[in-house]
C-alpha cells in the first residue's frame, strides 16, 4: 500500500465518526507522518512510497487509537506550546491556545518589572500539570526563578521531563502540593502567582468533546458544581503569598467573569482580557 493509499483508506475511517469527521483528513496524515517518522514534506514529495507491512500494521494500529477519540497529543506523545514542543501523557492536560495567552498577558505586565528590578523575579505556577506555564515563562523571563506546584505526582515527572528536555532544571523547582498548602512560609512572597486551574462545572463534564472528556484527567478540567471550587481556595492564598503589588494572573472560564470580579474585590487594576472569540479569558489583577 502507497503512502496516497493508506493516507486515504484512514481519512475514510476517521471521517466516518462524527466526533472526528471534521480533522479526519488532518489527523490521518499527521498520524502517517508519526508512524513513518517522516515530514510533512517527505509525505507531499513522495506519495507513491509503498509502506512496509511493519509501518502498515504501526499506523493502523494509531488509527484504531483515534478511533476511540484518544487525542491526537496522547498519541504522539507531544503538544506544541507558546513554540516549545512538550512531552504529554493522559497524565496531563494537553496545553491549549488560550494558555499561551496567559503566558503573552504575563510576559507583557513583568518584562518592565524584570528590567527595573536588582534581584530575579519569583514566580509560582499552580497546577503546572505539563509544565507548559512554567517552561514558556522561563524561557522568556531569563531571570526569573520559578516554583512549580500539581497535586499529580505523575503530572510533576512529565513537566520535569519537559524542564530537562529545555535545559531549564536550575530554573524550574517542582513541588508536590494541594494549591499552595505545601509550601513553607520562608519560600514567600512571589511576584507573580499565574494559573490555569480547573473551572469546568462538573455537571457540564458530560457534554465535552469525548476526546476530552473520556482521555483527559477529570481533576484537571472540573472544579465543583459551578466550577469555582479552585478560584475560591486559591486566590485567598495568593493574596496572602504575593508581594504587595505582585501580579495574580489566571485564566478563567466562560461565563466566569463576574463571580472572579466578586472574588477578586479589593485588589487593584483588577482587568479581564478576551479570547479569540471575544469570551473574558484572562483575570489579572494586583495585590494592595
């Protein structure tokens, strides 16, 4: 069987689901190009390449995964993020677009502070999960040190392994812990808290795209009846670990953007950033 061949008998197959009909074609070939180990432009050059049994049984055996809605990144093993490509596991979150903007609203409000200040920025994540947050804000505020805390033990190995894979072990110290609860006060005050907590509501679980909502990790995604269960434990301990004037930065749900307000009163610059799709996607907001 060509490449031409296998590339549309699997396009066939996934377009014949309605949970995967509308990237069928798109992940085929990127399920090809796994299983081969080749590029993009390999593929285009040379259609006609007839596949070895042993490549034939490999990416049928990817498409029969797909099949089951597992996610293209659990597949490959990989996701790109903020143009770093990490390691994930179902484990794991797979990092989305919008969390790139959380990193962007970040960079932007502590270049400035990085420049004017004498000693390095100290930065928490909480609920690093890949380690998307920490590794993209390391890589673009050299002289920021960070701390990295998940609940998920096996969550905290893959985002280590993502830290090794960038070179960014000194940089990045990764800890077991419920929100900010294992942390010692001599580790205080940050500059900056950011998060992407889980805000799904968990009656609204069941109608998520069954690639999330059968393969990613439920304690990742949702928070309690209305999804809020994480903002209101973790922005009172961030009030208390920041610095005054230290930058709490998270992204938040649809629909959210009035009961983080409610939460956050009393802070100063209190801002809301839309998405794409004009939704309040990202809370910032100062500590007094």
């Amino acid at each position: 069987m060509t490449l031409r061949e296998a590339l549309t008998r699997a396009t066939r197959q996934l377009d014949a689901s309605l949970d995967l009909c509308t990237g069928a074609a798109r992940d085929a070939a990127l399920l090809l190009r796994h299983a081969l180990g080749i590029s993009h432009a390999v593929q285009l050059a040379d259609p006609e390449r007839t596949l070895t049994p042993a490549q034939q049984a490999t990416f049928d055996a990817l498409i029969l995964r797909r099949l089951t809605n597992e996610p293209i990144q659990y597949i490959t093993g990989e996701q790109e993020f903020y143009g770093l490509t990490l390691r994930v596991t179902p484990a794991v979150l797979i990092p989305r677009p919008e969390t790139e903007q959380l990193v962007e609203a970040v960079i932007n409000e502590m270049k400035q502070a990085e420049l004017d200040s004498s000693r390095p920025l100290r930065i928490l994540d909480v609920g690093t999960g890949s380690g998307a947050i920490a590794i993209a804000l390391a890589r673009h505020l050299p002289h920021a040190q960070i701390t990295a805390v998940d609940l998920c033990a096996a969550a905290l190995e893959v985002a280590a392994s993502n830290a090794a894979r960038h070179g960014l072990t000194n940089r990045i110290r990764f800890v077991q812990s419920d929100l900010l609860d294992a942390l010692p006060p001599d580790e205080l005050p940050f500059d900056v808290i950011v998060s992407n907590p889980p805000y799904v509501p968990t009656a609204d679980r069941d109608s998520l795209h069954p690639q999330v909502r059968d393969h990613e990790p439920a304690a990742a995604l949702c928070a309690g009846p209305d999804g809020l269960d994480i903002y209101r434990r973790l922005i009172p301990q961030a009030r208390s670990a920041l610095r005054p004037n230290g930058l709490l930065a998270l992204e938040i749900g649809h629909g959210q953007r009035d009961v983080i307000a409610a939460l956050l009163a009393g802070w100063n610059e209190l801002r809301f950033l839309d998405d794409l799709q004009q939704i309040p996607r990202i809370a910032l907001a100062r500590r007094p």
